[in-house]
C-alpha cells in the first residue's frame, strides 16, 4: 500500500493506492472518493458504556463512539481518498512491533487493516469526557495515517513538557503523563480558559497540533442558533 | 475588469479591479470583504425563488445577491467564499456548460452568463440540506469556493466519490446518486450518498467535508429547553 | 523577547523565549504548550495602569461576555524561569495568520478584540467603551487600543490582506482586524438602500476615511456561521 499526501499543510489529502486484496482500515467519515472497483465493508469499534443506547447517544452528540471502514481493491489495483473534518496537515507513522502509539480520537484518519486500535485501554478512561476527548492505543506493523487540526509539530521528547491536551495529536509508549488542571484553583480554570494539560516525561516522539478543536468549536459553538430539546 | 486570486489555496480571496465605470460584478451575499467607497452596490432577488425561500426558511442564507458597480476606473472589490478553504476562477466560453454545487457559487461576471437553479438535474444531488446543482452556461467568468482545498480529478471512465465533497464537473460525465456500502452518516443530517460518474471530464472536489464539520459543531451549541407543558 | 511564527500563513502559532523574570500576556485559552518552569497566572485584562473604576468595569464586561459564549478579557501572564528552559507556544482558536507589531510608545493601533493575541512591555490594551449595545450583541464591535511600548501579536481569521487608504474605503466588518494612522470611521449597513440594510446578507459595514493603513482578514466567523446554518439539526 502505497500513502501519498496531497495539498499539504492546509487542506491534506491522502491518497492510499492499494495493491489487489490489500485492506485500508480508516475513520468512518473520511472518505472522499475512491475507484469504481473498490469494496466497502463496515466494522465499529466502539467505546465506552451504555449499550446501544447509550452508543447512540454518545456518537449523536458527538461522543466517544468511533466507528471505521475497511477497504480492498477487488481484482486490480485501487485508490481511496481520505480526509479529516477539519482543516489541516496530516502525516503518515511507521508503527512497529517495538512501541505502541496513542493517538487523540479525532486525529485518527487511517491504517493499515491488522493493526490493532484499542479504545478502552487503561490510563486514559476519565479524564477527558468533559473535554470530548479520548484516545486510542495502537499496536502492531504498517503505516498509520494522521490528521492534525493546522499545522504539525513533530518533537523528540527527551525530559519534560507540559502539554494543553487539545493540542495533542499522538504519542509514542516511552513517554509517562500526567493529567492536570492547567490552573490552580477552580476561578482560575474557569477564567483562564485553559482545560486540561498533559505532563509529559521520559522519551518518546510527540505530535502536536497548531490549533485546538476544543477551542475553535467553542468559538464558533458561541454563534450558531441554540438547539432545541 | 480584472481580477487577481489572493492567496490560494490557503483561505483565498479575489480581488477585482474595475477598469471603467460601469463595469459590474454580481456577488453572493455576505461575500463582500471591502470595497473603494465610489462602488454602488444593488441588493436584488436571485433565481430559483422557491429553493432559496426554503433555504432562508432553514435559517441560514439569503434569498438575495448583490451587484456591485464601478462609478470611476482603479475601483476594487475584495470578494471571499464563508468556508474555510479555496476559491476558484473559470472562464467559460459561449455555451459552455459548468455544473456547479449551490453553495460553492460566489460571484460571476458577464452579463450574458446564465446561471440555472431549476434545470432537470438540479434536484436530489445532495442530501436534501438545501443544497443543488446549479448548471452555469458561458460566456462569462464565475468565481466558486470550496471548504478544503480543490482536487480536480480527470475522469475517464468511471470514478466515485462522496456527494458532499463535490464542488463542481465539467460536461462529458454523467452521474448516477446511491448510498454508501460503509458506516457514514449514521448519525449526520446527511444521508451518506455517493455518486458514481462515467464519461469523460473534470471533476472538482473539495477536501474536506461540510456536513461533517456541521456534525462536529452540534455539541458546541447553547442548548435551549423548549418550553413545554410537562 | 525572542519570538518566531511558524506554521503560518494557515495555522500561525507564536513561539516565545522569556528570559527570567520577562512576561508575555496571552488571551485565555491561547496555551499550547510550555516548558515546566514557566509559570502562568490568570488577570483581568484591565489594561496596565487601570484604576479602581476601570478594573470593575472590565470584571463586569468579562464576565457576561463569558457568559455569552464571546471572547473573555481575562489574561494569562507566563513569565520565564529564573534558570532552565523558558518556551512557551501560543495559538488563536481560529485558523489563519499571526502579526508582530512593534509599538514604539507613540503610535496606537486600533484591534478587533478577537484578533488580540499576546503582547509585552508596557502595551496597554484599553477597551472602547460603545455602550450596552456593545455588550450584548453577538456580532459586537469591541475595538482595542492598544498604546505603550512593547511587542504586540495580533491575529487573523484567514489571510491577512494590508490595504492602504486615501480617500473612502468600506469594509464589512466581521472582516476588520486592526487599523493604524489617520484614520476614521462610521458605521452603517452595507449600502443599497433601506432594501440592502436588511436583505442584502452582509452585515454591518465601517466607512473609512482619511490616511492609514487597514489590517483586513479573508475569512469572518458570522460568514461560517451563515453558511453552516442550514446544514444544522
């Protein structure tokens, strides 16, 4: 499979070329356009508790749900185009048996279909429902395709950084956190208008985003109608 | 009259500079960034009534275009798409066809361009969020943005893609609307449809896609408790 | 200070050296990262030398704005550690560019309170006061002078576009980051008549006349706004 992507660093697109029988796995929403040939089958992954209901609920509201699609070049080779929801760059990683990556739930684009994303691992369950956020852990061989919300930084970290959580787009195993108010105090969180932050420490490889999707649905949240209920 | 396209493909915008007065350009409304004061603006009715009063009914756009007019030469207008995003020009020749998404339409100039709103195929392209096709026939320039960047795709022979991310095609395709095989718009307003197009020509996309971005927003907004006798 | 802009012209975002003890004040909110040792606490901005009476009045405008979902005029000050790495990365909430401007104590730029990013030194960013008006509209123009010396940041939605003016010059306003020079403006709806006022889908526009210079942004968020309407529940 082979990931090239276009219209950096603005509005990335990805173009995944696959060879016949090779399987794309991406986020539910991504796709753009795709060969005539190119078969489509469903597969949700989903998170958190309630059953159906809650499932439902969850992903209306725009939730912890995440949902994917598979999809395979039947008989010649295929293409599949895949974006995100919102403007940015996106990025392909290498994911190798030695490390595992973390990658924020609305940065997931893409990857290739055997490798294994985890929803309700441990360590993260908790803490960001409030900010609707979650991760995923994933684990296993072959390129895995990330979007970022504006432009992306790519940091080897080696010691300390104290990171606001929606600006993270992924990180490797290697790496402890902790997660905390921004602010001290409940006035000051309210006030200063920073959520949660991310201590990161150890080593590891870090991606961040130049925009926080958290603050710009707020922004723009502020001025459109009120919904009715 | 000229005009410059700024800043492509990162939030672009165009500028038109009026070489004689008189010289006009019609605009979509709220495209307008600025103007040199001398320019006289007229607001008018669009065409394709009944789909725009049920647009304006959903709440969001006007019913409205506004025509923008030189009194003296050097005159400009600074005219931008609401999408975060790209924004084209093609110049059409006479009776030549463009087919274009409704809300990617921005401005036009030549008075002899015809843009149809209530042509056979208009209806139905998209997933009823009032949006349709419009079927723009030359000679005269249109402007058109996107949300994304825009991604031309020559066909030649068959393609799909998903109907939200359509901006616009060329005449030589023709199309064929069917839902999505995939998990899409479960939970969207949408309906996930794809369209397969065959034949030869351009087909424009846009990268992203706005009723996901719709989607993404609705948790951002102030709920109100609709009062009701419990 | 030392302060570089990377990622722009699409998603500006400002890095910042503090040497020990030097301050940068930033929108809430405008927090990407930063080093351990930098420490960071939450003012009113009430601008530099305000008195009693102007921080009361601010605390009362910050508060319904927040209230009301607008920006809020509280700000974070980070300030550089005595020793150690001193990095701190700020970011707007919306999309677009980031300018330095560089205020020498006798000029004053005029910004749109949304575009205000982070400033130094002495720069004191005084509300202009238009009114209850002011307060509870949603697409209120809420104007900042910005005086003093020091380095200040402004943001854009979109490309920021300088245009020079002489003469008459209309600009709708959800498009108007900052103005600097001669320059003065009314207020009033986009032309067109009585018809264009309520109908035409533009919104309010600023006339302006004299000599300056005029900071414009190609995107504006009641435009997205406007457009994604109709595609709601």
């Amino acid at each position: 499979m082979q990931i090239n992507i276009k219209y950096r660093p603005t509005f990335a697109l990805a173009e995944v070329q696959l060879q016949p029988g090779e399987m794309v796995r991406a986020e539910s929403g991504a796709m753009v356009s795709m060969s005539s040939h190119v078969q489509v089958s469903t597969d949700a992954t989903m998170g958190g508790k309630g059953g159906l209901l809650g499932m439902l609920k969850r992903a209306t509201l725009g939730g912890e749900s995440f949902f994917t699609n598979r999809f395979t070049a039947a008989g010649a080779p295929g293409e599949v185009t895949l974006a995100p929801t919102l403007a940015g760059d996106m990025v392909v990683h290498e994911l190798t048996a030695d490390h595992a990556l973390f990658i924020q739930g609305s940065s997931f684009v893409a990857c290739q279909d055997g490798i294994s994303l985890d929803t309700k691992f441990q360590g993260m369950k908790g803490f960001f429902s409030g900010e609707n956020l979650f991760f995923l852990k994933a684990t296993g061989d072959g390129p895995v395709v990330l979007n970022a919300f504006g432009g992306i930084e790519t940091l080897d970290l080696d010691g300390e950084l104290v990171v606001d959580t929606g600006h993270v787009v992924a990180f490797t195993s290697g790496l402890d956190y902790t997660v905390t108010k921004a602010s001290k105090g409940w006035i000051d969180s309210f006030l200063s208008g920073e959520g949660l932050v991310l201590n990161f420490s150890g080593r590891g490889r870090l991606w961040l985003q130049s925009r926080n999707p958290g603050a710009y649905g707020k922004t723009v949240g502020a001025l459109l109608p009120a919904r009715k209920e | 009259m000229r005009h410059e396209i700024l800043g492509s493909p990162d939030f672009t915008s165009a500028r038109i500079t009026f070489e004689q007065a008189g010289e006009s350009c019609v605009a979509e409304s709220g495209a307008m960034v600025a103007r040199s004061g001398g320019i006289q603006m007229k607001t008018a009715m669009r065409g394709g009534l009944l789909a725009a009063a049920k647009r304006k009914m959903l709440g969001g756009e006007s019913l409205f275009q506004n025509t923008f007019t030189a009194t003296a030469a050097g005159q400009e207008l600074l005219l931008a798409p609401a999408p975060e995003g790209d924004l084209q020009s093609r110049i059409l020749q006479p009776n030549e066809p463009f087919f274009l998404q409704s809300g990617a339409y921005v401005a036009h100039m030549g008075d002899a361009l015809n843009i149809d709103t209530s042509w056979g195929g208009a209806k139905g392209f998209f997933s009823g969020m009032g949006l349709f096709l419009l079927k723009i026939v030359g000679p005269g320039t249109v402007l058109y943005g996107s949300y994304g960047a825009i991604h031309a795709v020559e066909v030649d022979g068959s393609y799909i893609c998903d109907t939200d991310h359509i901006v616009g095609f060329t005449s030589g395709l023709t199309y064929n609307i069917t839902k999505f095989g995939g998990f899409k718009s479960l939970f969207l307003s949408g309906e996930g449809l794809v369209c397969h197009f065959s034949g030869r020509g351009t087909l424009l996309l846009q990268t992203r896609n706005p009723p996901s971005l719709a989607n993404f927003l609705e948790r951002y907004r102030r709920v109100e408790k609709s009062s009701s006798n419990d | 200070m030392e302060h570089v802009v990377e990622h722009g012209p699409a998603f500006a975002w400002l890095r910042v050296g503090l040497a020990p003890g030097e301050t940068i004040q930033a929108e809430a909110g405008a927090m990407v990262r930063r080093d351990v040792g930098v420490g960071m606490d939450t003012r009113l901005n009430a601008g530099y030398a305000a008195g009693f009476f102007r921080k009361i009045m601010a605390f009362f405008v910050a508060l319904v704005r927040k209230m009301l979902g607008g920006e809020t005029l509280f700000v974070n000050t980070f300030t550089g550690p005595a020793s150690g790495s001193s990095e701190v990365v700020l970011a707007p909430s919306l999309s677009g560019q980031i300018v330095h401007h560089k205020l020498d104590g006798r000029t004053q730029l005029i910004v749109q309170a949304g575009s205000y990013l982070a400033s130094t030194g002495s720069i004191d960013t005084k509300l202009r006061w238009g009114g209850l008006r002011m307060l509870l509209s949603r697409e209120g123009l809420f104007l900042l002078e910005c005086t003093g010396q020091g380095d200040l940041f402004i943001t854009s939605y979109g490309d920021i576009i300088p245009v020079q003016v002489d003469g008459d010059y209309v600009v709708d306003t959800g498009h108007m980051v900052a103005y600097e020079g001669n320059l003065d403006f009314t207020v009033g709806g986009a032309g067109g008549g009585l018809k264009g006022l309520f109908l035409s889908g533009e919104g309010l526009v600023m006339t302006f006349r004299g000599t300056g210079t005029l900071y414009l942004q190609s995107r504006n968020v009641q435009g997205l706004v406007g457009w994604l309407t109709p595609m709601l529940r």
